[in-house]
C-alpha cells in the first residue's frame, strides 16, 4: 500500500480511545472525532463488559470504530466485529503477522506497541504488508492506558511507510509539542486517560478545546 499523508494532503487524524459510557459516547461522538475506540479488554478499566451493541449503531457513519483487544482467540474477535459492526481492530498484545491478516480481511487493522528507549523498530518489518497502521504506545505491564510518556525522540528510528498512531499519555499539555513532530508517517493521536473525568469517561470541553487545537494549522 502506497501513503501519501505528507502535511499538504492530510488532516491529523484523532482517535478517542477507551470510551464504555452511553451518553459520553453520543456526547463525543458529537465532536467528531475520526476514530472511537471500545476496549473488550477485561482487565482494563475501560473494559465495555455488557455495553449493548446498538448504542454504536446511530454514530455517525464517518467515526471509524474500532475495538481493542490483547492476545484475544480471533473467532471471538471476528464474533465481536459482527456484534459491534467495527470498521477496525486495534491489537495490542503479541498477535502474529498471520494473525492482523486474517483480521485483514475483514477490517482496517492497527497494531499496536509498547515504546521504550531500547525498543527495536526492526521487528515491525514483518507487519508492514500485512496491518494498515502502527500504534506507538508506552511501555507498560498494562497495555495501554498508563498516562506515560514515552521519549518521542526515538520514532527518529523508525524508517517503515507504514502510518502510524501516537499514544501514551498524550494530554492538553503536550499536544502543542506533538504537533511540532515532523515525522513523514506520523498520522494520527490517539486520546485517552488525560482526557477523563474517570477511567472510561472523558471531559467533553476539554476534548472539544483540543481537536480545535489539533486541527487548526
């Protein structure tokens, strides 16, 4: 797959990630963000354990949802694509190449990694042909959702044009100096414990002052 995402052709795009809340969903919903992520996780606080799936069918049409799973059997995870109608999956645990193929097949796949100073971007040579995105994350025991920041120093090392997602403790603080990174594949954020009035519940006004400053050159 070819990207072409330099400055002059895209928007950054923003991902809201770990929302579980009905009314909070319709409420962020109503922003407009490109991307709303559902955790089904069950050892996150931001698990959304018995969340009926109907109240993901009225978003609007243009909020890519997506799901986030951790090393999950992926006829379940196929089960769950069907249930919640997601256009996407996002995989934070050890899945295989072979494993976001499959995936592939059926939605627009993220892989995600833990990011610390010693990280190899080698070993995502593998993935390139075969997910839609990179996620960067920090490194925790937790698998996202930690609030940490990782040092965005060492994306300098990564040379794939696979487009990528920056996560980890991303906050109203920092955004300013995300949006000075320069990197060529650099896509997207992806928003979460920052933003929360409690775990899976997020600040509306602080969210809406944000994607003013996000998408505002």
């Amino acid at each position: 797959m070819n990207y072409d995402i330099s400055p002059m052709n895209y928007q950054m795009k923003i991902k809201v990630c770990g929302m579980k809340v009905p009314c909070n969903i319709k409420a962020i919903a109503g922003l407009e963000p490109d991307y709303m992520g559902f955790i089904f996780f069950d050892k996150s606080p931001r698990y959304v354990g018995g969340l009926p799936a109907g109240e993901l069918f009225t978003l609007p049409a243009s909020i890519i949802k997506t799901g986030v799973f951790v090393n999950e059997d992926v006829d379940t995870v196929k089960q769950l694509i069907n249930q919640y109608q997601l256009a996407a999956v996002q995989l934070h645990g050890n899945e295989s190449p072979e494993y976001c193929v499959e995936l592939r097949k059926q939605v627009t796949v993220l892989k995600a990694f833990g990011v610390d100073e010693t990280f190899d971007f080698d070993r995502l040579t593998d993935y390139a042909n075969k997910v839609d995105y990179f996620l960067f994350d920090t490194k925790t025991a937790a698998h996202g959702g930690s609030g940490l920041v990782f040092d965005w120093r060492v994306l300098e090392r990564y040379k794939l044009d696979v487009p990528f997602f920056l996560s980890g403790g991303l906050s109203a603080d920092n955004l300013p100096e995300v949006k000075q990174i320069k990197h060529p594949t650099f896509y997207g954020v992806d928003l979460n414990s920052r933003f929360e009035v409690e775990p899976g519940v997020k600040d509306e006004d602080k969210l809406r002052t944000t994607f003013t400053l996000l998408r505002t050159n």
